[in-house]
C-alpha cells in the first residue's frame, strides 16, 4: 500500500467552510450604497456594530435622532430579507430598539419603507429609527 492510500489519511485540499445567514454569511452588492457603508468604502457616522447588522446617521434626518439600521448581508427590501433571513428580523428590530436606548431616547418611531410605492429609494433594507421630537399620525 502506498503512503497517501492508509485510510484515515486525508491528503489534497481541504473543504473551505462554508457560512450561511445562521452565521455571519457576507454577500455584498458592490453597487450598493449600503454595502459600501458596511465594508467601509463610504464614510457614515457609525453608532453600532455588530456581527450582523451596522447602524448609522441618517445623511439627511428627519427628526433630532435618526438612525438607519441595516444587515451587513444584501437584502433588498424588507420583503426579501423575511423570504430569504428571516431570522435576522428580529435582531434587526433587538439592534433598533438597543441603538435607540444608546441614543438616549425614552420613546421612537420605527419605520420601513418597503418598496419603491411606500417610498423606498436605498434597496437594501433598513429600519429608520426616528425620535428627539413629537410624532404626528398618521404618516405622509
Ligand atoms: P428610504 O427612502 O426608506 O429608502 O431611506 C433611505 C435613507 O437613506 C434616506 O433617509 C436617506 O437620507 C438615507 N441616506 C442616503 N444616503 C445616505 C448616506 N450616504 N449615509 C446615510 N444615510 C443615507
């Protein structure tokens, strides 16, 4: 028998691992805005930073706090995220609501726009996070 045919001795490359959404799976859209704010390549005042998910400053807030959370993987709208992760929506929501309290507010409103119709325009989700004045309803 030759050298590298003993069984039990594994020879020749090595199965690379594999990480899934259950994990911290990275997919990214390089002509996403988002995706660049995640890997750095567009500067964003960041307020948390977690393994699945990154929280910034609205560029142009609508409140005296306003803050975007979003998943570090792809997603392009709420929608997608439920069919293909939808075990990161509640830790998008747990990550909201601790950002929130990190910010000093007592009460927030949560928003998602999703789709172009409810006024989405960056596709890849995210939870606004709005607070720091009164809320009227209902919403434009
Ligand atoms: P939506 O209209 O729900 O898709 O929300 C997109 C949000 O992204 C808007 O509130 C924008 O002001 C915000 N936004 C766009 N570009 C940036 C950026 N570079 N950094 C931070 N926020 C941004």
């Amino acid at each position: 028998m030759e050298r590298d045919e003993e069984p039990g001795l594994e020879v020749g490359p090595q199965p690379v691992q594999s990480v899934t959404d259950a994990g911290m799976e990275v997919t990214a859209d390089p002509e996403c805005l988002f995706c660049r704010i995640v890997s750095g390549q567009v500067p964003a005042t960041i307020e948390r930073s977690t393994p699945v998910a990154v929280v910034f400053r609205d560029v142009r807030p609508v409140a005296p706090t306003h803050l975007l959370v979003i998943p570090r993987v792809h997603r392009r709208d709420l929608s997608d995220l439920v069919a293909r992760s939808p075990g990161l929506v509640g830790e998008l929501v747990a990550t909201a609501d601790m950002a929130a309290s990190a910010a000093g507010l007592t009460g927030y409103r949560m928003v998602v726009n999703n789709g172009a119709s409810a006024g989405q325009t960056v596709f890849h989700v995210h939870l606004h996070v709005l607070g720091g004045r009164p809320m009227t309803w209902p919403p434009g």
